[in-house]
C-alpha cells in the first residue's frame, strides 16, 4: 500500500505536466485501471481458490512491479495507459489477500482480522502519500513509480518467503470438481442478501471514484489555488496522509469495540455516513485544513465500511466460492469506478465540486440497501432457519 498510495495521488498530476493531458483524459487514466481489474477479478479470485492463493498471489504482484517501472519510465501517454492496464489485470492481489484471510479466520474473527488488513492498509496510507509527494518535489515527477516499483518487488520476496499456502491440494482440487464452479447471474438475483452487499458496494464506489479521480486536480484548482507544481503535490500528499492517520486509528481502536456492541449491516450504515459527510465538508473546502478534517472523516468511514462489506459478502456463499465471490466483489466495486471517473472529468469541468457532491449523496443512497440487511439480519436471529447462502442446486 505504500508504493500504491505514492503513485495513484500523483498520477493525474504528472500526466497533467508532463504529457499535457486534460483532466477529461486523466480520469481515464483511472478508467482503464478499473476497467481491467473489472475484467480480471472474478477470473483472479476463480483462479486462486482452484490453483492456490499463493501462485496467483506472487503471479499479481509481479505484474505491478513491472506496471509501475513502466509508469515511471514512460514517454508517452500511451505507455501510461498500458501500464495502468497491466495493473490492472494483475491487480488481483488484494481479492487474493482477502480470500487468504478468510481462509485462515473463523466466520465470527472474519471481520475483525478484515479491519487488521485494512489497517495495515491505513498505515501504508501514512506513509506513501507524503512520501510520493516529497520525492516529486524534490526528486521529479517520475521518482514515486519508480520507488513504488521498488516497493512492489520488496512485497514479492516477502509473500514467496514468509507465506505458506492455504489451500491444501484436496481444496484445490475440491474446488475445481465441485459443482459451485462458477456463480450465475441468476444465483446473484435470487440472494437477496449478497444483491444488497453488491448494490452499497457499486453505489458506494461509484462515489468514492467521483472522489479519487478528481481529488488531485479539486486540490490544485481550489485547495492550493496558485501553487507551483511541487507545492501542490506535497500538500496532497500531507493531506492524503489524514486518510491513512483517520483509518489506522479506526481499524485499531474503534473497529473492535463496534463489532462487541453492534452487527456488520449496522457498521456499513455508520461507515457510508461517515463518508458521506466526508464528501461533504469537502465539497465545501476551500482551504487545507477543512480538506484534510474532511478526509478523517472518509477515512472513518472506509475503515468501517469495507472490512464490514468484505465480510458481509463471504457469509453469502459455500466456503469454496471465496475468491469467486470476492472477485465479483470487487469488480462490482470496480464498475462502479469505471463508470464515475469515465464522467468524472465532465463533472469537473461543470465546477471543480460537483463530483464531491453527487459523491456524499449516493453515500446517503447506500444506506437503504443497508437497511435492509440490518433489517433481515434482525429477522435471522429471530429464526434460525433463514441461511444467508447461494444455493448450489
């Protein structure tokens, strides 16, 4: 996460000055990293419950070594469209992560070690915004891929020297043989439970891509209005960093008390809330210190909203359909993406806020498919019988 959360707040500002793209063009920058992952997820997450987390897992992480030395070494606009491809594809490595977790935790720890990825996932934030930032000021442009690249490969050899596979070979080949190869369409509609899960995860990042595409760009228009270069890319970077304080903290401290006293559905309400009024506070920012309380706030709500979701979702399929359905998972999120920063651009070109807005509303929107699993949740308790489970007839 270091060597991602360097490259992706600079990326619109180094394709900006050094390839002269406009900001409707940027933003689909971000649309083909998505697209790609959108594409290649489910067949990721497929592909790893029936041949092992750990191949697929190293396999991934190589692929975004290489995608960002390419970033940092390209020459043309069209390289940076390859290389966000490339990642992509293989950016399978957090679906494999999270099936590896829910692999190795029981269903009721399954949360809760969840918001421990995801915090670890805030302390990366802390560091690499800040750091890309300062090694673009200071260094150039190009620095941060190349030292995320070296991040990268520094997460190979760790994962081929520290982790052991999960899935034994009878999992492996129980997975290939079993007659939940895949998941239809039709499985999708008819579980009501896993539809709501998918529906605040689009909705919610649908918003969340508003917000990350134009985040850079909203910084240098209004945030630091009148900056040089290296100055706005520094601030981003010192801003983002609140992002990754807001969700450390959130993952360690508040996390484990919310889930003694309160259900996931209610945690994804109070999560799609919180970023909400993110959204909101900075949609109205003008200034560097209300942008970054804003960011608290999104961090907050990432850090309950996520873990809860991922773990939301693995309860509504059989055990060997983890990857698959965190696959789907994430490429119902990344559609969502795909889809807000292809109009992203357009948004901003009407005024620097609006995504911001439209973003903290269809917050506000996630809530009511929440609602309703908290409400079925409810209902679940009361009787025992109702499975939240694909049917594998």
């Amino acid at each position: 996460m270091i060597g991602t959360s360097m490259v992706n707040p600079i990326l619109p500002l180094y394709a900006q000055s050094e390839f002269d793209l406009t900001p409707e063009v940027i933003t689909l920058l971000l649309t083909a990293f998505f697209a790609a992952q959108f594409i290649a997820g489910p067949f990721i997450g497929r592909l790893s419950d029936r041949r092992g987390r750990l191949p697929v897992l190293l396999l991934s992480q190589v692929g975004t070594v290489i995608a960002f030395l390419m970033i940092g070494l390209a020459q043309s606009a069209v390289m940076l469209f390859v290389a966000r491809v490339l990642d992509g594809v293989t950016g399978g490595n957090i679906i494999v992560a999270q099936a590896y977790v829910t692999d190795i935790m029981p269903e009721d720890r399954r949360t809760q070690a969840l918001g421990y990825v995801m915090a670890a996932f805030g302390l990366g934030f802390i560091v690499g915004p800040a750091l890309g930032g300062l090694l673009a000021s200071q260094l150039g442009p190009s620095m941060p891929f190349l030292f995320a690249a070296l991040a990268a490969f520094f997460t190979v050899v760790l994962t081929w020297l520290m982790l052991e596979e999960t899935l034994s070979e009878g999992d492996q080949r129980r997975n290939r043989e079993s007659k939940n190869a895949s998941v239809s369409g039709r499985q999708l509609v008819k579980n009501p439970p896993l539809m709501a899960v998918l529906t605040v995860a689009f909705v919610g990042r649908f918003a969340f891509g508003l917000l990350i595409a134009t985040f850079a760009l909203f910084a240098e228009k209004v945030i630091f209005a009148g900056a040089a270069f290296a100055a706005v890319s520094l601030g981003v970077g010192l801003m983002l960093m609140f992002v990754g304080v807001g969700q450390f903290f959130t993952q360690i401290v508040i996390l484990p008390p919310a889930l003694k006293k309160f259900s996931d559905p209610l945690i994804v309400i109070f999560g799609a809330g919180a970023r909400a009024l993110g959204m909101f506070i900075f949609a109205a920012a003008t200034e560097p210190l209300l942008g970054s309380l804003s960011m608290v706030f999104i961090a907050i709500g990432s850090g309950l909203l996520l873990p809860a979701l991922q773990s939301l979702v693995t309860k509504t399929v059989p055990p060997e359909l983890r990857g698959t359905i965190l696959g789907i998972f994430q490429s119902v999120m990344n559609l969502g993406v795909i889809i807000s920063t292809a109009v992203s651009g357009s948004l901003f070109a009407l005024h620097p806020a609006v995504p911001n807005w439209i973003g903290g509303f269809l917050y506000l929107f996630a809530i009511l498919p929440a609602l309703m699993l908290w409400r079925r949740e409810r209902g679940q308790r009361a009787n025992a019988g109702d499975k939240w489970m694909l049917s594998t007839q």
